[in-house]
C-alpha cells in the first residue's frame, strides 16, 4: 500500500519529469553534446564560429541552436548582425537536481515501506 507522502512525491516528480522534458531531448543528440562542449571553452561563439569547429551545415547547426535555446540550456545575444551563444544551464541544471532529489525521497519512502 502506497504511502500519501509517496502518492504526492508521485505527481510532483511526474510534474518535475515534463518540466525536463525539453532538457531531455535537447541533450539527447550527439551534435548538441558538441556545441555544448564548444560553449563550455569558449564563453561566446556565433553560429559561423560552431560551423568551424562541426562538420554540420550552417542550417543544421541553427536548428540544434535553437533546440538548445528553446531547452534554456543556452542564450543568445545579438550584437550588431552576429548572434552569438553561450551556455545558460544553471537554472536547467536546477531542475534536474530538483527531478533527481524528488525521485531519491520516492525510492527511500518505497524501500521504508518495502522493510515494514
């Protein structure tokens, strides 16, 4: 028998889990892994400086910037014509501890339970 506290930690992590849908997919594919790791030793680049350093096309490379974008795992700044991106993930970062600290406090309550 499910506890009350396991029951509300049940719908708040499946709420928690949809919030970080958009995260999820948007590190799900090997290219945004890349311009991840480019932003991480850089602190700014444009879309052209990530087409120099990927074997993707430019318009290849702006949809998984606006994947990333859209994820708030990055931001953009305009500066005279030239986007340029930087990594953004704290407050990403800070919804996944949150999913990860909500699910942890769910398989303590069910292994308490599973013992009694």
């Amino acid at each position: 028998m499910e506890s009350k506290d396991t029951s509300q930690l049940e719908v708040k992590v499946h709420q928690q889990l949809r919030d970080c849908s958009e995260i999820f997919l948007a590190l799900a594919d090997p290219v945004r892994h890349d311009i991840i790791m480019m932003l991480t030793r850089h602190d700014t680049l444009n879309v052209a400086q990530i087409v120099e350093r990927s074997p993707m096309s430019r318009s290849a490379i702006s949809h998984h910037l606006k994947i990333l974008r859209q994820a708030g795992l990055i931001s953009s700044n305009k500066i005279g014509t030239e986007i340029f991106y930087s990594l953004d993930i704290e407050s990403s970062v800070l919804q996944l501890k949150a999913f990860i600290e909500t699910t942890e406090q769910i398989i303590e309550l069910k292994s308490v339970h599973e013992a009694e």
